[in-house]
C-alpha cells in the first residue's frame, strides 16, 4: 500500500445482521464478528466507517457511535418483528431508498467505497455504487449454490432469488473479496466470477482475547466438573452446523465404560430452519439417553466465550458448509485442539493431524470413531492444543485489515483510472447471462 488511493469514509453495508447483536442466536454469527472486528480496525487507520444495517427494534437509535471512528445507522425497512432473513427480498426496496437518502443529506463524494456483506447486502450497494460513482467491493460470506451442494438431510435448499440475486452481484461487484482460495474457486466455476478481480482475504481471530488460560479455572466460572473431558460444539442450532451428527456420533462414545466422565457442552441459539423446532437437540438428547451428560449454554459474549473454549478439551465444528470458520481458530488460540468437517474453509482454519482432525464426510460412524479415539489419548489431546495455539497466530484480525486496505487501494485506483466509463463499470468485462448456478 502507499496510501495514495485509501478510503477516508467507507460505507459497510450489513443489511440482515447488526454487528452489535449477539453472535450464535439468529442470524448472527461469523459475519457479525468479522464485520464489527475488521471495521473497529479500519477506523484505528483512519478509515471513518459507517455500517447500515436494518433496524430491528422500536429502540434502536437511527444512528449511534459504537466505537471511534464507526457509527452504526440502522435503516427503517419493514416492520422490526416478523421478518426472517427469507423475507427481507421484499425490503431491499426500503432499505436502498434510506441509505441513498442518508448520503444524499452529505456532501458529494462522501463516501469513497463501498463494502457489502452477503448477497442482500450486494444488492443495495451494486445501486448505491452506479448512484455514488464509487467502487463496490463485495463479501458473500456464504454462497448458496456451494450450500445446497452440501445440504445436510432435511434442510431446505436455498432459494432461485438468492441464487440470482447472488449471480447479480458477483456479476456487477468490482472486486469480491473471499475468505479462501476454494471459496474464490467456487464464485469461479459455479458464477463465472473473473478471477483477476477475486482477492483472499483470510479472517482471523482476536489474538489478544483469544489466549491459553487455566482450565481449571474456566471450568470454575462455568459450573463445569473439573474431572470430565469436554468435548464442545460453538455456534447457532441449525441444521447446516450439524450440531445433531455430533450429538449422533458422541452419543456411543458417552454410553460406553470408557466414556463415563464424557460430556459435550452445546453453546448457541436457534437459527435459521432450527427456529422451527427449537428443543429439537434436547429432545435428541433424551432419544440418545445422554441428557445427564449434555450442557446447553446459551450464545456467550466474547469475554465468556474464552472461558467456554478454555474449559474445553476439544472443540467440534462439524458443519456440512462453511466459508471459513471463525470458531475453529478461537478455540485454537486458546490452545485447544479441534475436530471439524473437511468442509469450505476449515481446511485452512485447521492443520490436519497437527492442530486436530479434518473428517471427510458426516457419516456418523466415522465421527464416533475419530472422537472416540481422541478422548481417549489425553497427551494427543495436548500435543494438538499445544501446536494449535501457534497455528492461530497465523490468523489475526490486523492482517485481515492489512489486506483489506490493499484490497481496498486497488479498487480506488482501478475506478480512477476510468473516470472516462459509466459508473462502477472500471472497464470490467460483464458476466451477463452466464449464470452457472441452479436450484
């Protein structure tokens, strides 16, 4: 970077998810970490931020400074209560005319970029772009052809209108930003995505929160038996987490003689289709006779979370997609080993066989077996915590910002250098009409 074409105002758009909520009930959960972390860290470089988000409650202020240098303008569209993450097609309408509304109370060129997060947001910000004659810069997060490629059994496929809406702004976004090389492979061959014009851009974890503490001590804070081996699951209640093939897989593993003082700990809310049958893991539970050796935990705040991974001897991320899988690196660095699905980014988030175990697939034997195995040797357990722990440093929140502003420079500087185009258009080569993706 030389700082010549760095953003002074950057308008983050986030439209189904605030960055203030709760992570692990709704729909909030790694994009609401990766929003709030990176963009508290882009106003420490002078970057002032601005996130819009779809305001959800009657006392939500329209405006409020959540941290130096970011505000948080939550957007009137649609009623607060009653709308799921399906429903919100209806309110881009709502939603972009409140944003266009509140730059056009500014002075021209107010902001110099723009950054959406997921499909819904991308549609707001490909208008806003063509209106403001700044770059888009664009973040799926998750991509719904690569979901229902791996739907879990029962799930429902994403929807044709997030399929199309999700080729739109692949095909109008200046530059799509990934959180891996396989996810940027996947906008390639599944929405004809350019290549040249895909970064990697890895998230990372807060480093300095996220640190090796005495488990002893954790277990304290929790009310958790010093004696028992934890194995963990982090996340929302929804089918596409398989928190049931890990409830399935670790239930043998519990009932055996060798499994006595084996507990899994279930931390997170409903989401998604889980609304719908909220106790559905209880009742699970029950079904498997280990309800005396299963905890619920409500989603945790950050500084709690710590302890949670901490008092953990294992941590299993066992989803059927993720992009990347924040999870997996804060267990990490706190120094604890993780099992997860060899799914999306975790590949990357996790070093098989040196900071714990990739499993292909999710036939529950093999779960069972791998998790069986692991319990069972408590110096391999420490081995991999111990390499984990320097694995995550790898992953930090100010190298995702580093690479964010490169990102960033380079969108400037290729829209300034074709002021001569239409707006937003850079000189890129349209897509249109190469929709690769179906239902």
């Amino acid at each position: 970077m030389n700082g010549a074409h760095l953003p002074r105002r950057l308008a983050l758009i986030s439209v189904h998810t605030s960055p203030l909520a709760q992570p692990g009930t709704g729909d909030a959960g790694g994009m609401n970490v990766y929003v709030w972390q990176t963009a508290t860290r882009l106003a420490r470089r002078g970057v002032e931020v601005e996130i819009f988000t779809r305001a959800t409650s009657s006392a939500d202020e329209p405006s409020v400074e959540a941290a130096p240098g970011v505000t948080v303008r939550h957007v009137a569209a649609g009623p607060f209560d009653g709308l799921d993450k399906r429903d919100l097609p209806s309110q881009l309408c709502a939603f972009s005319a409140n944003v266009l509304r509140a730059e056009a109370a500014q002075a021209p060129g107010y902001y110099d970029l723009i950054h959406s997060h997921y499909w819904l947001s991308g549609q707001v910000g490909w208008l806003a772009r063509d209106r403001w004659g700044v770059p888009l810069v664009h973040t799926a997060h998750t991509l719904a052809a690569v979901k229902n490629a791996y739907l879990a059994d029962g799930d429902a496929a994403e929807p044709m209108v997030r399929l199309v809406g999700e080729q739109q702004v692949v095909d109008e976004a200046d530059l799509l930003v990934v959180n891996t090389k396989t996810e940027g492979d996947a906008l390639v061959d599944l929405y004809g995505a350019d290549r040249s014009h895909v970064d990697v851009v890895m998230p990372g974890a807060d480093l300095d929160l996220y640190t090796p503490g005495p488990q002893a001590a954790a277990r304290a804070r929790l009310g958790l038996d010093q004696e028992d081996v934890i194995v963990t699951f982090v996340g929302r209640i929804q089918p596409l987490k398989a928190p049931d093939v890990l409830m399935r897989a670790i239930a043998p593993v519990i009932r055996s003689d060798g499994g006595r003082r084996l507990r899994l700990l279930v931390v997170g809310g409903p989401s998604g289709n889980g609304l719908e049958l909220p106790g559905t893991l209880i009742e699970l539970a029950d079904r498997l006779g280990i309800s005396a050796q299963v905890t619920f935990l409500p989603p945790q705040a950050p500084e709690d979370l710590v302890d949670v991974y901490r008092a953990s001897d294992l941590v299993a991320v066992p989803s059927y997609s993720e992009s990347f899988g924040l999870v997996a690196v804060e267990a990490q660095a706190c120094g604890v080993p993780v099992i997860a699905a060899d799914v999306g980014g975790l590949g990357v988030a996790v070093r098989d066989g040196v900071t714990g175990e990739l499993v292909h697939g999710h036939e529950i034997s093999d779960w069972t077996d791998r998790i069986a195995a692991l319990v069972a040797d408590p110096a391999r357990l420490r081995s991999l915590g111990a390499r984990a722990a320097g694995h995550a440093q790898s992953f930090s929140w100010e190298h995702t910002t580093d690479a964010l502003l490169t990102s960033y420079e380079r969108a400037i500087a290729t829209h300034r250098g074709n002021t001569g185009r239409p707006p937003g258009r850079f000189g890129l080569r349209r897509r249109r009409n190469r929709a690769r993706v179906t239902a």
